[in-house]
C-alpha cells in the first residue's frame, strides 16, 4: 500500500504563487507516472500535469505557461509549481501515481483558492 502526502495548498491572490508537494511512501524508481489532478466544485476532475519516469511532462492547456511539474527523487517527492495563479484555478488538488506494476494511487486532496 502507497500513501501520498500532499501539502502546500492554501488561498492566494490572482496573479499569486503556490507550490504543492506530494511525498509518495514508496521508492520513486518504482513509480511509472506521477501527476496532479483538479476537482472544482460540480466538475469532474481534470489532469492538471503529469510526469513520467523518462522525464517527459504533460499539461492541461488552461495551465500551460504557468505550471511546473517536477520531482525530487532524494525525497520520493513531485512538486507543482502553480505561478499567475486564476481563480478557475480554485479546486481540490490530487496527487496521483501509477506504480510500473500498473496499480495506482490517490492523494487525498488539498484545497486550493485563489482570490479574485
């Protein structure tokens, strides 16, 4: 069983900064794919980025330019950077990881505001 931590959420100003972290109690390498997803109220969630062990990222359109998704592998850690931050950006943010056996995992969410 892998449990993710996430933390760093919080209510910021449009045009703010936030950085969510996600530590994963499992060794990165054993990890194919980390993301970040989105959940807005009366919304499905939404892939917001991913990152996978080769190194190749993905972004929603309404993120890119503005988010950065990376890892620390010391840490077994994946960061998002959240910069210019919107208020269509307000949601619950959920770390997700499919470990290379395919199973994978859910955090279980921090809120993010953003103030208009």
């Amino acid at each position: 069983q892998v449990q993710l931590v996430e933390s760093g959420g919080g209510l910021v100003q449009a045009g703010g900064s936030l950085r969510l972290s996600c530590a994963a109690t499992t060794s990165i390498f054993s990890i194919n794919v980390m993301g970040w997803y989105r959940q807005a109220p009366g919304k499905q969630r939404e892939v917001v980025a991913t990152l996978t062990s080769g190194g190749n990222t993905n972004y929603a359109d309404s993120v890119k330019g503005r988010f950065t998704i990376s890892r620390d592998n010391a840490k077994n850690t994946v960061h998002l950077q959240m910069n210019s931050l919107k208020p269509e950006d307000t949601a619950v943010y959920y770390c997700n990881v499919i470990l290379t056996s395919g199973i994978y995992y859910w955090g279980r969410g921090t809120q993010v505001t953003v103030s208009s």
